[in-house]
C-alpha cells in the first residue's frame, strides 16, 4: 500500500475501499501505533491477537465515541422517541394549515 500524505490532501492509490458509498482510507498499523483524525482524535491500536484488534481512542470531552452498534442503537432510540413532524405541533381534531 502507498499513499502520500501532504498538508492539504491524503494521495492513495491501492489504499482505498468504497464502504456504503462512501471512499474509505485504508491504513496498515502495528501494535502501539495510532492514527490522529482532525488533529483532535488518537485512534491507536492497543492489543493485536486471536482474531481481533483492540482500539484506544482518545477524544476531547465534547465528543462522543461509541462502537459502531451502540451508535445505531442510540440513533434508532432517537428516531423512536420522536413523534412524526406532522402530529407533533397539531393538538388532536384540529387541521394545521400551511
């Protein structure tokens, strides 16, 4: 794998996966190396063996991180636990008006 990494833009060539229609950068990294997004988020790879990965991620306190399953579940709690827009401001037997 190749890839370039300048102060404006990330150059790969074999290192890229389309994921959910979205491109994805693809990086090979060793036990005790990490990798900073946004100059904010350390991810680093913590532990490597029987058919696993262990991550560490270091965030600022204002960010969340979860794994991937608990954030759709938080998401669909949230997408739950808010009424349809079209019921929510209409009291019931009334007709909203545009």
């Amino acid at each position: 794998m190749k890839f370039v990494l300048a102060p404006a833009f990330v150059h790969f060539a074999d290192a890229r996966r389309y994921v959910k229609g979205a491109i994805m950068l693809v990086l090979s990294r060793k036990e005790d190396q990490s990798i900073v997004i946004g100059g904010e988020i350390v991810v680093s790879v913590v532990d490597i063996g029987r058919g696993r990965v262990q991550l560490g991620v270091t965030a600022p306190p204002h960010m969340t991180v979860h794994r991937e399953e608990i954030h759709r579940r938080i998401q669909e709690e949230r997408r739950l636990a808010v009424p349809p827009r079209a019921h929510a401001s209409v009291p019931t037997g009334c007709v909203a008006t545009a």
